[in-house]
C-alpha cells in the first residue's frame, strides 16, 4: 500500500459549488477508483489559499490522477473544470507532494 498526497487549485467562490459535486460523486466514479485500488481518499480545503489538500492510499501503482485515460474521468474532468485550474486536457493542475513524514 503507498500513500499519496497532491494539491490541486479551487477557483475563488466555488467553494460551495466544490462541495456539492463531490457529496454527490458519481457512483460510477467511485467504483473505478476502488477497482484501480484508490482507497482512504480524502480531500481538504485550505480557505485561505484555496488550495486542495488531496491524501490517498493506492495499490498496484497508479493513483487517482492517473486514471485520465477513463471516459468516466475525462467526463468527470469536464465537469469540474470550470470550478478547478485545469490543464489543456481539463484535468485539475495536480502537484505530487512528497512524504516527509510518517507516524502510524
């Protein structure tokens, strides 16, 4: 099991809009990531930065962020595009940060 952590960047008064996207994920979407071994996946929000704070643990090597070659993602990247900064592809600008530290 890896876990892995990235940041992503909410555009100024979407918080709301953020939130109520993700309380009703697609069912779908859920399922493909727990396929592809993404679990423990939690999102945080910075309010002062707006900055989102993204903690998952994977299995077999390919996270969340790698799944971009889904229709079920790409339509998902779409959706959220106009609330997230986004690459040309519309998925969410996503920075790795790396483990520091670790205490179980």
């Amino acid at each position: 099991m890896k876990r892995e952590a990235f940041k992503m960047y909410l555009k100024p008064g979407c918080e709301a809009e953020y939130e109520k996207r993700h309380a009703a994920i697609w069912p779908e979407l859920k399922a493909l990531l727990s396929q592809n071994g993404v679990s423990d996946y939690s999102i945080y929000w910075d309010k002062e930065t707006n900055i989102l704070f993204a903690f998952q643990k994977t299995e077999g090597g390919a996270g969340s962020q790698d799944l971009g070659n889904t229709e079920i993602v790409q339509k998902w990247w779409d959706y959220m595009a106009d609330i997230m900064e986004v690459n040309p592809d519309n998925s969410p600008v996503s920075i790795p940060l790396p483990e520091v530290f670790h205490m179980d």
